[in-house]
C-alpha cells in the first residue's frame, strides 16, 4: 500500500494565478483538498491579450493569498503536507518565475521537498486525477498555447504524435473572437455566439486535412474568417447579430471538423499498440467546448475507445492538476533542489524536442 501524500501546487504560467492542495490516501483515487483560482481577465481586458508584463506582477501579488485560502479551504498546515509542487514550465517567463520564487521561498521556510511541474504534464495527468485512468492513454492537449497528441506511458514518458504547425486552437478562438469584436477569452463567447449561428453559411477551410498524419495548421483559419469579415463589412457597411453568430459557428465547425479527423487517426496509431483498455482523453482550455466534446466522443465510439474530458474549472489552468503531477513525480522519487530553473520551453517529449507544436502564443513548448 503506497503512502499517503498531500501536496500543494502553485500555477502561475499564463494569467492565472492558482493554488491548490491534493491528497491521494494509499492506491485510492486522488482528492481536490480545494482549488483557488485567481483569473487575471479583466487586467488584461483593454489590451486584446495576456500582457506578460502585468500578469508577471499580478502572480507576483497574489500567489501567496492564493496559497493561503488554498491551505484554508483545504484546512491543512503546512506540517501536513509531504511537498510543494510548482509549474516551472514552459509558459510567460516572468509568470513561471513568480510561482518558482514563491514555491523556493515555502520550500526554504518549511524544509518541504520541493518538486517543478511542467504545466503540460499537470494537463496531460488530468485524467488519472479525474478518472485514476491507466497507463497507456492517448491524449489530445487543446489550450491557448498548445495542440498536440501525446500517448501518455507515465508520468515522465510522453510520445508526441503530431501537433499544431503554427497556432493553438485556443489561440485561433481567442483571435476570432478579437476580429468579431466578442469578449476575451475568446474560446467561451465564440462557442455562445456559434450555439446562435448556422455552421452551413461560411465554408471555412479544413487545414491540413489533405495531408498524411495528426499534425494541424489553424492560423489560415483565424485569416478566413477575418477576410469574410471585411467582404460582409465592404458588402453591407457591417455585421449583423446573425452574420456574427453564422461567422462563430462555421468557424468552429471548422475547428471541431479538424479536431475530429486528426483524432481519429491519432486513435488508430493508438490503437495499432493493443492497449488492453483503449482511452482518449482531451485536455486545456479548449476541452470545455460542448462541440469539440460531444464530437471526440463519437469519434472514440466508433474506433471503440472509451472518452473522458475534464469537468469544466479542470479544463482550464489549475493549480489542482499541478499538485496531482507533484504527487506522481513525488512517487516517483522526483526533487527539485533551490536551484530548480523556470523554462519559458519544456517539451514533453525530449525525443521531439526539435518538432513544432507549441502554438505560437508565448513561447511554448
Ligand atoms: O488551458 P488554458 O486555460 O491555458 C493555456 O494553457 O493556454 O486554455 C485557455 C484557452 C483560451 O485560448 C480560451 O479561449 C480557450 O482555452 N477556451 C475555449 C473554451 N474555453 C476556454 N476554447 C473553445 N471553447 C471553449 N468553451
Ligand atoms: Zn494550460
């Protein structure tokens, strides 16, 4: 019988600042002692993206807050806990920073081991979290600031079947929603205004659908819909609620149309390996699309592999997913020294390293 764990996890490398405490008693599934949040939306609101410059200040001031409700809410003191797990990457350096320096600072004060986090694998464990999933999973990771297939072996063994050549799917939403004029992130407000819309209108372009393999493109896609934009607007002075809405659901009729067909190769590459108990798990932000969802179901159905996706505030970034990871490094034998570094890029899979697949936004992975 393994022994009991309880960590607390740091998240720090986007815009949101996170906290959050996990326990696993023993072999049992893993528990969310809390998880605190703190969105940084509105700081970044006037400026149409994440300014690094204020979400590294913003981590700076509110971490350790975070940190204290997350204790509060979870009722723990820091003699309960085994260590201190924080993302040390890839994401926005200052923000990373903030969370390591905050993390060295609980380390260096409690004596607690400290553990570094790469916040693709805090994404990427989700499902042992939510679900204690067994190894192999096929994973398909959709955020701001990446897409890729991983099939996930452990918890330091990732292979990178294919990802995106240019933009995150996340990234294209958020790019939309900028060029019809919608609220940031653009992931939520585009979904709602597609739910309006009629996905047959606009016949926005598939990217790489032609070609062999998982890899995807979605920078042409955010480009399409910006041109029909400016035809409707040259054609008609502008856009109506109806052309918006028409915009946002062929847009991401696109998206889920994509997302679909590379799954379902990805699968089948999967698949080819005869896991006992087939499982494909998304994962990120973009995994709360209801469309992108519902449509990966089905696909998983008919290549007869089981589907799980997040509950929604798992989706997003989380400090809970952060501490789950720290957990299974910890198990692992995994500790960080003082000395641990933030990394603005940290691939999963060292053996790709070389490959593209981060999206473009903030310097990923
Ligand atoms: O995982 P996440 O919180 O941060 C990164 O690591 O990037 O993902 C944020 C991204 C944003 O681009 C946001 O627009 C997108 O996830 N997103 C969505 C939805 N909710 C969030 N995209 C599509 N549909 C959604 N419902
Ligand atoms: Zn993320």
């Amino acid at each position: 019988m393994a022994q009991t764990l309880t960590i607390l996890g740091l998240e720090s490398s986007c815009d949101d600042t996170a906290a959050a405490v996990v326990r696993q008693a023993g072999d049992a599934r893993a528990e969310i002692l809390s998880s605190v949040v703190f969105g940084q939306t509105e700081l970044h609101a006037a400026f149409g993206g994440v300014v690094p410059e204020i979400a590294a200040r913003a981590h700076a001031e509110k971490l350790d807050v975070c940190v204290a409700d997350a204790m509060a809410q979870a009722d723990v003191g820091f003699g309960d806990l085994d260590a201190i797990a924080v993302t040390a990457g890839p994401g926005l350096i200052g923000g990373v920073l903030s969370g390591v320096m905050c993390a060295k600072g609980l380390s260096a004060a409690t004596g607690l081991p400290l553990i570094g986090v790469n916040h693709l694998a805090g994404h990427a464990l989700t499902p042992r979290l939510t679900d204690g999933a067994a190894w192999p999973y096929l994973m398909l990771l959709v955020s701001g600031g990446h897409c890729q297939f991983l099939i996930a072996r452990g918890c330091q063994d990732f292979t990178r079947l294919g990802g995106t050549i240019d933009d995150a799917p996340g990234e294209a939403f958020d790019k939309v929603a900028r060029i019809l004029g919608l609220p940031q992130p653009g992931g939520p407000s585009v979904e709602a205004e597609a739910a309006k819309g009629d996905p047959a209108r606009f016949r926005f372009p598939r990217p790489l659908l032609d070609r062999e393999g998982c890899d995807f493109s979605f920078s042409g896609l955010k480009t399409a819909v910006l041109r029909e934009r400016d035809r409707i607007v040259a054609e008609k002075g502008g856009l109506t609620r109806a052309d918006r809405a028409d915009l946002c659901a062929g847009f991401q009729q696109a998206v889920v149309d994509v997302l679909a067909e590379k799954t379902r190769r990805a699968v089948r590459i999967y698949m080819a390996e005869g896991p006992s108990r087939p499982l494909v798990a998304v994962a990120g932000g973009v995994s709360a699309n209801k469309a992108i969802r519902a449509r990966l179901e089905t696909v998983c159905a008919a290549e007869g592999a089981s589907f799980t996706a997040p509950p929604l505030p798992l989706c997003t970034d989380n400090a809970a997913m952060i501490a789950y990871a720290g957990l299974e490094l910890f198990r692992a034998g995994v500790r960080d020294g003082l000395d641990l570094m933030a990394r603005p890029r940290w691939p999963l899979d060292r053996a790709a390293a070389g490959m593209l697949g981060g999206g473009k936004k903030g310097a990923k992975a």
